[in-house]
C-alpha cells in the first residue's frame, strides 16, 4: 500500500537527473518556513511538517504546485547559472563555440597549447598582424562582400546569384563525390595537425561533433549544415581576402550565419523551411527558429529567440 502511494506520487520528470537544483533550495526553505509557523503552536506538528514536505520534494521534485513553470518564467538567469542551469539553449554553431582557437597548428602540441588557452579565463594571445576580428553586424558584412543583396521579390536578404551558384556547385561536389568530412573540414578551416588526431562522431539525433584530443572544436546540427559549411569555406577562401586570417571561432561565426540565407538543401533535392519550436529543460524554457530541409528533415541551421518569454523577464 505505502510503495502503491509512493509511486502515484513520484514525479521523474522532475527528480533524479531531471531535478531542478533552484526548485529544490525554493522548495526546502518554503517548507522549513512552514515548519516554523506550525511548530509555534505545535512542535511536533512543526517537525511533521517539515518531514512530510521534504518527503514530498525528494519524490516530486517540488513541495508548491506549478514551481517549475513559475521558476522557468521568472527565476533569474544568473541564479539558474550558480546552480548550474544555463537558460541558453545549447546549439550546434559549427566552429562558432569552437574550443580551438587559432588559425591553424603546427604540431600536436601547438593545438593542445590552443585547446588549454581557450578553456582559461585568459584570452588566447592573438599574432600583430592578423586580419581584424569579425564585425557584429554580419549583414552590413555580407552585403559589403557581395555575398548577399536585397531580394528580387520580397523585402529581405538573399544571397546574391554567384555567390549561391558557387556555393551550391560546391555542395553538390561534396555529396557526389563521397568527400572525407574530416579531411575535408581540416582543409577547409587550415587546421594543420595531423588528420588521425581528429574524430568526427554522429550524434543520435543527427548532430555531428568534430573532437580533437579531449576537446571538441566544432559542433553542427546535421550532416547538411557540415556540407554547407565546408562548401562556403572553401569559396570564401578565394572570395575573401582575409578569410585565411580568421580563426576558426571567426569563420564559424561567419559561416553559421551565413547558412541561414540558404534556400536549398545541401543534402537533398528540394527547399528549406523554417520553424519555431518551444525547447524545455528542467528549469527553463526558450524559443528556437531552425531551418530545415523540407524532404529531409536536417536542420541546416538553428538560432534562440532572444525575445521569448524565458530571456523576455531577465
């Protein structure tokens, strides 16, 4: 009977690995208040009190109805960040949150050397006669280099048609023609380590994650948005003066952005769409708008809404 009643009212989508560490501390000082009021009149029913709600929270995650909703809406980013619980929804950006920061390497111990200043406090020390970092207002960026132009037939961007033509000509000789995607990425981004040091795995939903050593230095939601980033890499490598300049950190930027004004798939015969998805964790919320293929299904790229209810309160 009691592990009948135990059962109806354990909830594992907030408990276990699910559990929200901000809920939990709410939740534990909630009741250790409610013990307090009680016991003034009752101590025994003060500590029942208590035993009882922590009970309560160890098996549903939370002793006041609705604190998960309540907490994913108004709990502050930089409390959920102590805790642990990033609010940011974790995206595939390519080489844009690369954990290797340089333009290329010279030997292993060059790159290990980069992957150890990346992940200080530090700043990685940058060469004096580098190209200048990567502007914020990549459109003004693009438009400027002549990647993309104001559309024929609606008021928006689009990539202008030489450009696009090299692009897709590209992609489609990546396909056909069985490209090593490993080769093919330390070429494009001027790694210069050795190839068997770096490990490209596919991830269950489709992702896929470039490794090297410990560290991963790219990460991309699907195998088309791969192809679409060593495809534009390698033409901006003779469209842009500087691009050999950026690290892979810049170039990913620069090409995660860019593969939103795709409207092909990189993969596939047909278009893209757009879409815009709640994502839900166990202590917050956020809006994402991806473009997929439309007969695939791959996301050839992904971006939080900075305007949703989530970040809309913060």
């Amino acid at each position: 009977m009691l592990r009948e009643l135990i059962e109806t009212v354990r909830n594992p989508e907030y408990t276990g690995e699910n559990r929200c560490p901000p809920c939990t501390v709410v939740n534990l000082a909630i009741a250790a208040a409610l013990g307090g009021l009680v016991s003034r009149k009752s101590r025994k029913a003060g500590a029942l009190t208590v035993v009882g709600s922590v009970a309560l929270i160890s098996l549903r995650g939370y002793l006041v109805p609705g604190t998960p909703e309540l907490t994913k809406r108004y709990l502050p980013s930089a409390v959920l960040r102590w805790f642990g619980k990033s609010p940011d929804t974790d995206l595939a950006t390519g080489f844009a949150d690369s954990e290797l920061d340089a333009p290329g390497a010279d030997s292993s111990d060059a790159v290990s050397d980069a992957v150890s200043d990346s992940a200080s406090d530090e700043e990685p020390a940058q060469t004096t006669d580098r190209a200048p970092s990567v502007p914020n207002d990549l459109e003004t960026y693009f438009l400027d280099n002549g990647l993309l132009e104001p559309c024929e037939v609606r008021d928006d961007l689009c990539l202008t048609g030489d450009f696009e033509a090299a692009w897709i000509d590209e992609m489609d000789s990546i396909v056909e023609g069985d490209t090593d995607l490993v080769e093919a990425i330390v070429d494009s981004f001027g790694f210069d380590a050795d190839l068997d040091e770096f490990e490209l795995t596919e991830k269950e939903k489709g992702g896929y994650v470039l490794h090297y050593g410990t560290r991963y230095a790219g990460r991309w939601p699907s195998h088309a948005a791969l192809v679409a980033d060593i495809a534009s890499s390698a033409i901006l490598d003779s469209w842009l003066d500087e691009w050999t300049e950026y690290t892979p950190r810049e170039k990913g930027k620069i090409l995660n952005s860019l593969r939103m004004f795709l409207e092909v798939c990189p993969t596939a015969e047909g278009g893209v769409r757009m879409n815009e998805e709640l994502v839900e964790s166990c202590c917050s919320s956020s809006t994402v708008i991806a473009v997929v293929c439309e007969e695939t299904g791959e996301r050839v790229f992904e971006h939080q809404v900075l305007g949703d209810a989530r970040q809309a309160t913060n």
